[in-house]
C-alpha cells in the first residue's frame, strides 16, 4: 500500500479545527472548529497528465458556512439524501441542505440542556439519532420529525447504526459497549477482550478506559459465513477489537502501540484508517496507521506538526 499526504489546508484566522467529514459521493469535505468554524472544501481533481504542483493550492469550492457560534464539534453527512448536520458546544443542532450547489439552513434544533456527544444517520438516510452525554437519545426522521425519544440510565459517548438499521451501539464515557434495537429498548453489552491482561476479567464490559470510536462499516452483510469484520471498538490507549457482528465472541485483537484519536473505514470496508499520536522519547508525534479487515498492519503514515 501507498499513501501519501497530497495537500496542506490552512483555516482563515488559525482556528482550531475539532471535525471533519468526507462526503463521498460529491467529493466534499465538511470542517467544523472552534468560534463557529464550519466550511465546506471540494479539492481540484488532478488531470490526467497534470503534475501534483500544479493543483496544490486549487480549491473547487471553499464555502463558509454561517449559523453557529459555539465550536462545531460534530459534522455528519446524509449522502442518500444530500444533507449535512453540524452541532456546537452550546446544543446548537443545525440541518443543511444543498441548492445549486450551495449550502443552507433547512432546520435548527436545542434541547438547551447537557451536551451532544455524537450524531449518526441510519445507512439509508432515512433516520438520525443524537445522542447527549447525560443519556438522552433522539431518533428522527429525514423529514424532521421526531421518531423517538429516551431517557438512558447511562451517559453517553458515541453511537453508531448496524448496517441493516436495526441495531444501535451506545459507547459510554466508562467503555462500554451496548446494544439497543431500533425503537430504544435494551438488548446486551459486549466484552471487551482486547482489554485482556490490562484489566480484570471482571470488567471486560466495563474497563473505565475511554473509547475513541465505535464505527461499523455500512456495508457489512453481518451474518454470513463469509462475512469479513465490519465493527471495530476501539480505545484511546491503543487497543482495539474488530468483530463480524453484534454476537461475535471472538473478534480480532489488535494493539496499535499508539493514542487513537479517530477511527474510520475506507468506502468499500477493506481497510480502516487510525489517526492518533505515537510516543517517541519525549515527543508526541502524528501518526496514520493502515489495516486490512483482518486486523493485518498495512502502513504508518507520520503526519508533521
């Protein structure tokens, strides 16, 4: 495998980017950050032909985006329907749309109570659940209405769909990992054995260690003999765990040696991406780290600054 770093963005006024998100399908890359940041990127796509310098500082769409004021913590893209939502610091949910080919307001929504943690739509497109980190969870629909809503005795941290749409994993603040079917109601937790030897056996559903990421590829076929590992679990120091559904009692281990920031599958759920920090000596250093479905190591990529 070859990966390469192509291009080098900076943001107007040094704010400090906290989200990004590729959109597939129109090429777009949505940046939130701090003071209300949010844009909207589309790099040139190289020509045929066309050496690499030519494009480096091409941007084929640069839109800002006004509408929050708080830091843009979360962005989260609805392909099938061409949507984008953002939220802040201050509850501030904010729906976009697109119309001839820029982005606007479509709905706004504040609980004006806890924080949102993490935000998903279904693999269709069809629903959205929002989760806040005192436990309270709000499914809607595309159209704007509220589905359901529900009051978790647990705080939350991060939430992921199956790909078939029935299931939703709540990650909480303790490591957790618990499953829900579509309407709300409890099912089980998993164990976490790629905490094995690092914490007791007794609290392999609960190791107090933070996630860094629950993410299940939307594509995975989940029960079939063949099917490949499509939901990793993974934890901030480092471990992670790749499973073939909900009930697979003997996932993948993988230790990554580094600090995981972020978790993210490749289009066609072959290779999953850690973005983090490695510790050499007394420096933190940026890192990519690259892996097939198997949990088999492909690549590091050092990232500078």
């Amino acid at each position: 495998m070859f990966a390469y770093l192509s291009k080098k963005i900076g943001i107007p006024n040094g704010h400090r980017v906290e989200c990004l998100a590729w959109n597939g399908d129109l090429g777009l890359l949505a940046v939130g950050g701090e003071k209300g940041l949010l844009k909207i990127l589309k790099l040139e796509e190289q020509k045929p032909g066309q050496a690499p310098a030519q494009t480096q500082s091409a941007l084929a769409v640069n839109q800002a985006l006004e509408g929050h004021t708080g830091v843009v913590t979360t962005v989260v893209w609805n392909e099938s329907y061409r949507k984008m939502t953002t939220c802040d610091d201050n509850g501030l949910i904010i729906v976009w749309m697109n119309h001839k080919n820029n982005w606007f307001e479509e709905m706004i929504n504040n609980r004006n109570k806890s924080v949102v943690r993490d935000m998903k739509w279904s693999p269709d497109g069809s629903r959205i659940c929002i989760i806040y980190e005192d436990g309270a969870v709000i499914v809607g629909s595309v159209e704007g209405s509220r589905l359901w809503g529900k009051e978790l005795k647990h705080r939350l941290a991060y939430v992921e769909w199956s790909p078939d749409g029935r299931l939703l994993v709540f990650g909480t603040p303790e490591g957790e990992v618990r499953f829900y079917d579509y309407n709300g109601n409890p099912l089980h937790q998993i164990k976490l054995y790629c905490l094995q030897r690092l914490v007791d056996l007794a609290k392999l559903m609960t190791p107090a260690l933070p996630l860094a990421g629950v993410q299940w590829y939307p594509g995975s076929k989940m029960n079939t003999e063949d099917t490949p590992p499509g939901l990793i679990v993974a934890f901030e120091m480092g471990r992670l765990q790749l499973m073939k559904n909900e009930l697979d009692d003997d996932p993948i281990l993988i230790d990554s040696s580094m600090t995981i920031k972020y978790v993210r599958w490749n289009p066609s759920g072959t290779v999953f991406a850690l973005a983090g920090a490695l510790v050499e000596g007394k420096e933190s250093k940026g890192i990519v780290q690259f892996y097939t479905n198997q949990g088999v190591h492909m690549r590091t990529l050092r990232v500078p600054n």
